[in-house]
C-alpha cells in the first residue's frame, strides 16, 4: 500500500538525466524529425484498422508499453523496463501503456495485478493521459486475436498441423538443416478454417493440433519456419474463464496487442531479437488487403504505420537473481521472508530496504541502456541510494554493539544525577530542518570497536591514556576498562574535560584526533536493528545453470539490539536516517511502530564490500 506522499513524481528525475542519449533516444527522435508516426489517428481505445480511422489524429507523438506477464513480483530488472518505457513516453510527448501481457492462461494470477500497478506508480509513473486510463490486458483482445488467425487462414497464410509433437519437432530441422514440410501444410483454406473451428469448439483434445503461420521451412530463422500461433490448451482463465480453449502464442499475441494499441516503439529485451522478423511479417501480413479466390477482397486489419520492435540488453546485476521462477524458489523455500524481504530484489523488497524511487530512477538513467548483454556491479545500485539519501536523510545516533562507557567525575564536576542538553543538526546541510535534542550524563553507551587496551598504530579511539571528543558533546580522557572473568570489556572509564562542550567558547582549546559517537543511558531507546548484506557470496549466483541455492550467504541477516538516540523515537515507518558513522537505515515498513523501534540497514556510508 502506498501513500500519495511517498511516491516519486515523474519530474523529479535530474535535469541533465534527458540529455544523455542512447540508441533509442537517437531513433525516437529521428522518427520525430522524420514525422513517421504523425499520421497515426487513435480512436481513444485500442482497436482494429477500421476502429482507429474512425478517431483523431494521435495526441500522443509516441506510444510505448510496459507489459509484465502478471506471474510474479517485479524485480530490479523491471524497473529498468519501466523507467525506460515510462521515461521515453515523458520525454517525447508520448503515452506509455500499462499493459499486462496476460495471454498465458495458466502462470498467471489477479493476486500479481496489485502489486505490478503498486510498484509502478510507486516508481513515479502513471499510464493516464490526454484523459484516458491507458491500462490494458492482452486477454481483451483475444476475440481479435481470433480474427487476425482466421484472417491468415483465409489469406492463405496459416494452417491447422496435425503432426505429432515429435515430428513437428523433427520436421523443424535446425541450424544447420532447413526444416520439412508438414503433410498437412498444403491443406485448403476451407480446410483449415473448419478445422480451426473445430479447435476453437472444443472438437480436439489438447496438443491434438495446432494453427501454425505458413512461411518458410527452410529460412535460415528457425523461428520463421512456420511458427505454431495457436494451440488447444484447456485452461480456465483468470480473466475469460472457460470462454476459449485455444490460446494463442506470446509470439503471435505481442505484436498485435502493440498494433491494437497503436505502439510505436515496442522495446524489449535482446532475446526477442529473432522474434523481430516474425513481428514484422505478422504485423505486414495484418495491415495488407488480400485477394480471395473468387474476386473479393479481405481488407487490412490493422493500422498502418505498424509499431516497430527494438531490444535493449536486460540488467544483468551481480549478486542478484532476475529471475521470477528462481525469486519464487527462494520465497517458497523460506530462504527469504516473503517477497518483500529486504534482501530480494524485488521492487517491493527494495523499498523495504529503504530504495526510493529516485534511487531506482538514478539507477536506470546511470546504467543506461546498450544493444550488448553486460553485467552491472551491484555497487552501482548501492551507490544510487546513497547519492540520493545522503543529501536529504535525517541524521541520527545510534550505537549498534554497545558497551557502557562511565564519566567517572561526572558526578564531581556536574553533580551526581545531574544531565546537561547536546544537540546537533537534523541534516549538516539543511539547517532549516532544525536540530535534534538528546542528553549527556554520567553513563553513556558506546561502540565495543572505540576500546582498544592496546590500540594498533593509527587508532585515535578509546584507549587508557588518550583523549576523544564525544560527537556534539565533550572531550574526555580515557583511564582504563573493567572487565569480566573471560577479559571481556564491561565498562569503559574515562574522565571528563571541564569546558569543552562542542558549541561552547573554547570548546576546541583541547585537540584530539578522533571523535566518537554515542548515546546516553538516560535517554536512548533500544531498537532491534537488521543488518542486511548481499543475498549471496557469488557474484553471478547463477550463471551456467549454476545451483543458486549454493551461494546463499549465510550472513545476510543479523538481528541485533541497539541504542539510538531520542529523536529515532518518533520516526514513521519508512522513514530514511544517516546513523552517523554507520550508514543509511530505514524505519521498516512493516514491523517499525512507536513502541516497537525496528530498523533496517539500506547500504553503507561507502562501498566496503570484500571481493
Ligand atoms: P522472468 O523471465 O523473470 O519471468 P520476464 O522477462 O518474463 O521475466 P515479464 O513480466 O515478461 O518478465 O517482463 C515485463 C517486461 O520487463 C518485459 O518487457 C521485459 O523485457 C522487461 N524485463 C524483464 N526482466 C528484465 C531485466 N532483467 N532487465 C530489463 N528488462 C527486463
Ligand atoms: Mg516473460
């Protein structure tokens, strides 16, 4: 659930994000330039050839599409997707549709739709425009997709195959041998019509038959020797239910839910790459008139110009699995909690994990997009949350694994009991938003790590002796520890240093080299804190079909107890902190309340990971 606040408006991506080009930049503009898509006429709602005439000229100087198959959670690699498609359509003048490609009946569930709209929106995007929503489901064509079948058929272009699945298999030749005909390939077009709707009826079992495009056995493209579009699948569909029992294929449905939706740019993936002739002969096929045997015509179904299919490289991150099937595993395997576990990749992970969508936003524009597969260094997207937190998160102190620290002549000097007020800025840079408040006193916690009773050269923390500034508070001196039986450090002694309260006049008369953070007993509250790491140790986890699961890292998750100081007491779930010499936490979106102080650790203050 979001909240109108929190999501990311579509400007707010850096100014200089819209002048680094890329190819798709590049062939948008000379498409603008060039005017090849200002004929185009949209009737208000996606439609036939005749339906589109009907309308006005476009509105929308480009059209692109996100279309997620509704079958799991978004990932980082969607985002990309989104901001690509979503900021192409802001930048140009255009509309992006917001389609879910939802012609599998089987993968595919209302329970995803939510969350795939939530996480765009989230992202900072919207399919409404010029007065009109454009969220579409591929399933709602499915009577044109019928249409556009038979139209082959009586074109002469498609026929029903009967041939086992093994032989069309071995019939389909392979790189190196053109393909065979299949026996039924030279069936009539009043043949195969009836045949086709004797499939659609429900007279064949499943897999008894296909429709397949009629082109060529022997192209060098395999994926151009007579591709199967529909197939005989009885399945109840989530949102035709039993109405059809053929479906078509993704390859035969795609392009035509772009020209239904007069797309412009259909960017996908490189793997779609030998798709893109099919895309073409289809979409040509569908938009020419074709003669009949006796003299009549079938008139074009779909609009002319056709969209046209461009691929990216897909985000390859290391560390991190893209992969919906495998994400599912470690869900359903209880290696993470849930799909919006702060450790998955998801979109709704991330944001759990304290990502804005200016973060995500950064990240797409940074990584850029390429026609080469490549991979991306998760210290890129790491480094895009700390840039967009570090000039606005609210700062904090908070002491992850404490140890009590005692000004022993506090009591002397201040009087026993006695607490004096510190404060220090909300954020270094923006005064305007104030100054936190908190308390110093006789009993303080500290970092374990800024003891040392033998300190290696260069450490200017805590050991007997030596003299630190307590951050925003006083100088002390170090004078010993007490320790328990195992030697381990109970309590840190040190001395405090009369009139050198950091913002009080001669405060810096006593110079020291390091400076420590800290909090006090008397009011800092315990927080369980979760420091969060990479997922796994491998940096491809999953490369060659390597066993992911084997790269779990086994420390990805430690819960700890720590004391933050009072101002972390109010914070809203969600809310963004610098814990000061920590890095950046967020209150968590679920399980933080006033009460129950839960923090989440988003990265650190830099990139410190061990390769
Ligand atoms: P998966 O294989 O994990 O199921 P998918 O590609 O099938 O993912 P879709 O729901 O079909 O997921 O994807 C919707 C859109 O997001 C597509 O246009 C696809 O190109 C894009 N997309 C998916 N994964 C990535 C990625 N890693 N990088 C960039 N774009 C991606
Ligand atoms: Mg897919």
């Amino acid at each position: 659930m979001s909240t109108a606040n929190d999501k990311a408006k579509s400007t707010d991506v850096p100014e200089d994000a819209h002048k680094v080009s890329n190819f798709l930049r590049q062939i948008i503009e000379s498409d603008l330039a060039q005017g090849t898509y200002a004929s185009r006429k949209w009737a208000g709602a996606p439609g036939d050839a005749a339906y589109h005439a009907s309308g006005h000229p476009d509105p929308a100087k480009i059209r692109t599409r996100f279309p997620p198959e509704p079958n799991g959670y978004l990932h980082v690699g969607h985002a990309k997707s989104i901001c690509l498609n979503f900021g192409l359509a802001r930048d140009y003048g255009g509309v992006c549709h917001m389609r879910f490609d939802d012609t599998n009946p089987e993968k595919e569930d209302t329970e995803y739709v939510d969350s795939i709209l939530d996480a765009v929106q989230w992202l900072g995007f919207n399919w409404d425009a010029h007065g009109t929503s454009h969220l579409y489901q591929a399933s709602d064509y499915f009577d044109f997709m019928y249409r556009a079948a038979e139209f082959l058929i009586q074109a002469g272009l498609a026929y029903v195959d009967e041939q086992s699945a093994d032989d069309m298999k071995i019939n389909r030749g392979d790189f190196n041998n053109p393909g065979k005909d299949s026996p039924f390939r030279s069936r009539t077009r009043e043949e195969n019509l009836t045949r086709f709707r004797e499939m659609r009826d429900g007279k064949l079992s499943d897999g008894a038959a296909v429709l397949r495009a009629k082109i060529d056995m022997a192209s060098p493209n395999i994926n151009m020797r007579d591709p199967a579009i529909y197939r005989i699948r009885r399945a109840t569909h989530h949102n035709t239910g039993d109405t059809w029992c053929i479906y078509p294929m993704y390859t035969f449905a795609h392009p035509i839910e772009d020209a239904l939706e007069q797309i412009t740019h259909s960017i996908c993936t490189l793997e779609f790459e030998d798709q893109r002739p099919f895309y073409d002969w289809l979409l040509t096929r569908l938009s020419e008139t074709h003669a009949l045997k006796d003299g009549a015509q079938l008139s074009a179904l779909l609009a002319l110009p056709n969209p046209k299919q461009y691929e990216f490289a897909r985000l390859n991150l290391t560390y991190v699995i893209t992969s919906k099937r495998k994400l599912a595993q470690l869900v359903n395997e209880g290696k993470v909690n849930g799909w919006d576990d702060p450790r998955m990749p998801t979109i709704v992970g991330l944001r759990r994990r304290g990502y804005t969508p200016e973060s995500l936003q950064l990240f797409a524009e940074r990584i850029g997009v390429t026609k080469s597969d490549s991979w991306i260094d998760y210290s890129t997207l790491e480094g895009c949350l700390r840039d967009d937190l570090d000039p606005k998160a609210a700062r904090g102190m908070a002491v992850l694994d404490p140890v009590q620290l005692t000004l022993t002549n506090w009591d002397e000097l201040m009087g026993s009991d006695t607490l004096e007020s510190c404060q220090a800025p909300i954020h270094p840079h923006l005064p305007e938003l104030g100054k936190r408040q908190f308390k110093i006193g006789k009993s303080l916690w500290i970092e374990r790590t800024d003891y040392e009773e033998t300190p290696p050269k260069g450490f200017f923390r805590l050991f007997p002796g030596n003299k630190v500034r307590l951050k925003y508070g006083y100088v002390i001196e170090c004078t010993g520890a007490k320790k328990d039986a195992k030697g381990q450090v109970t309590e840190v002694l040190a001395q405090l240093i009369p009139d050198t309260k950091s913002g009080t006049p001669g405060s810096d008369s006593v110079k020291v080299k390091g400076v420590i953070t800290w909090v006090s007993h008397a009011d800092a509250a315990s927080a369980e804190v979760r420091l969060y790491d990479r997922l796994f140790t491998e940096a491809n986890p999953d490369a060659g079909g390597k066993d992911f699961l084997a790269s779990l890292n086994p420390d990805s998750l430690k819960v700890i107890t720590a004391y933050v100081e009072p101002s972390l007491l109010s914070s809203k779930p969600d809310a963004k902190f610098q814990f000061e010499r920590h890095g950046y936490f967020v209150a968590d979106r679920t399980d933080h309340a006033s009460g129950k102080l839960v923090f989440n650790r988003c990265t650190g203050l830099k990139d410190t990971w061990t390769k």
